[in-house]
C-alpha cells in the first residue's frame, strides 16, 4: 500500500507539472514566442532554462519516474512556472518535500485574538495546538475536563502532559494504549520537521525523561491524527466520553483545532 501510494503521489506530481507547464506563454516568462507550437504552453526545455534544471529531470518528474527533487530544485520549478502560494504548498506537498520559504512557526505564544475568542464561545471542550503540540488557547470545558493541568499555571505541552504528567495515567482511559497512539500521532504530524531545533530538543527531552516515549520513538510507529473516541475517567464528572474532531486552521497552519464532541451527540454513536 505504502508503494501504491508513493506511485500515485508520484503520478500526482507529474501531471501537476504537466498541467501548470501547459498553462504558461512564452510572453508571461519574457520568452520570445518563436515557431507555431504544436503543444500549449512552454516546452520542457524553456521551463528548464528558466529553471536552470535539465530538460531530463522535468522529463522524469513529468512522467512520474522515481528520482530526487530536492527543495532548491522544486524551488526553482515554482519560480520559473509562476506558481501561486497555494499551488507552491502543493508541488513541495505532492513531492514530499519542505518549503524552503515556508515561514517560521509563529513564536508568540498567544493565539489570534479571533480564534481565542471563538473557543469561548463553543460549548465543548475545544483547545488550539501548535506544531509543537503546545495548548496555546482553551475554552471553559477544556479546563473542567483537564483539571488539575489546564486550570492551574505551569507547562502546556499536550506530550509532557501525556508522558510525564501522573494525573494523566488515571484521566485518560487505558492510558497506555492512548499514549503510544499519541506518540505515532506525533510522528506522523512533524515528519518533515524532525531536524527543527525546537522539535529535536522536544523529543530528546521526552525520551530522556519518559521509558515509554522512547520505546514508541524508536518504534518508529506512525498513525494519522484522525479523531475517534476519547474516554476520561474525570476526578468529579466520573467517565466521559467523547468524538475527537481535529481541524486545521486556515489561516494559522501552525495551529489545530481540536474539538471533543459527547458520544452522545454523535449521530449514530453507540
């Protein structure tokens, strides 16, 4: 399944190529239009000067070939077919790359005015997590259903609070299950990040400090961060359970908002 997948991402990116290279006149590049084109858009060869890349390579990438493309070439295949923010995100996504222009994560440690607001006003427990798993903001139910983290001052990382935290092993149900869940969930979720400085010391300090987190690094175990039930044994409420909904943030990347919806509200939830 996993080679499946690379070949169709692959494919995915070929014909992206092919499509935004199709689109393009020689007048938009500053290229002179020569001969009758029997093809729209610009030949391979001038995407590749503009490039400064080989004919070949976008050749290979078009058709889908498994080859090397680095950062700084994806970097110059966007310049020169005039990609937009959006459709850059794409090349460098479909290729499994990183943006070398991607901006930083944002350091302050507030989160937008907007989306603060906007968690007080949602009845669930709803909280923001950044690219770090750091709780930037949280809502009223957040804070009665973590209690004894969120409602008092101190770290906000949800992976310390996990690992380290011993109130954590008798709030979250089967707690050692959900914690290796959380540790893949991770993985899957900074892939191409492990190398941040931030992130690195992040996890040299979690291996260190908690046996578990280190055998699930080593582990290597990815599982996508796709919600599903959350069972709380609360000190007051008794056990709770919940739908987890993740959403991105559209205008904050670095952000996931992350919802916890009563089984009971659930349509057909058991």
């Amino acid at each position: 399944m996993t080679m499946l997948r690379t070949l169709s991402q692959r494919q995915a990116l070929g014909a992206f190529v092919r499509a935004h290279r199709a689109r393009l006149t020689p007048d938009l590049v500053g290229l002179p239009a020569g001969s009758r084109r029997r093809t729209p858009g610009l030949r391979r060869e001038e995407v590749a000067q503009l490039a400064g890349l080989s004919a070949t390579w976008i050749c290979w990438i078009e058709q889908g070939r498994e080859i090397a493309a680095s950062p700084p070439a994806l970097d110059r295949l966007a310049d020169a077919m005039l990609l937009l923010p959006a459709e850059r995100r794409y090349l460098f996504d479909l290729a499994g790359r990183r943006d070398p222009r991607e901006p930083p994560a944002p350091t302050d440690l507030d989160a937008p005015a907007a989306l603060a607001t906007a968690l007080d006003a949602i009845a669930l427990p709803a909280y923001l997590l950044d690219r770090l798993w750091q709780v930037r903001a949280w809502n009223a139910p957040a804070t009665r259903l973590f209690a004894g983290w969120l409602d008092r001052p101190g770290d906000r990382n949800m992976l310390r609070f996990i690992f380290l935290e011993p109130m954590a092993r008798h709030l979250v149900c089967d707690w050692e299950t959900r914690a290796r869940r959380v540790a893949a969930e991770f993985r899957a979720d900074c892939g191409l990040r492990l190398a941040e400085p931030a992130l690195a010391a992040l996890v040299e300090e979690l291996c260190r400090r908690s046996a578990l987190f280190a055998q699930c690094w080593t582990e290597q175990a990815v599982i996508g961060r796709e919600g599903g039930e959350r069972r709380f044994n609360h000190p007051s409420d008794g056990l709770r359970r919940y739908e987890q909904l993740s959403l991105s943030v559209a205008a904050r990347p670095d952000l996931k908002l992350v919802l916890l919806v009563p089984v009971g509200r659930i349509s057909g939830s058991p």
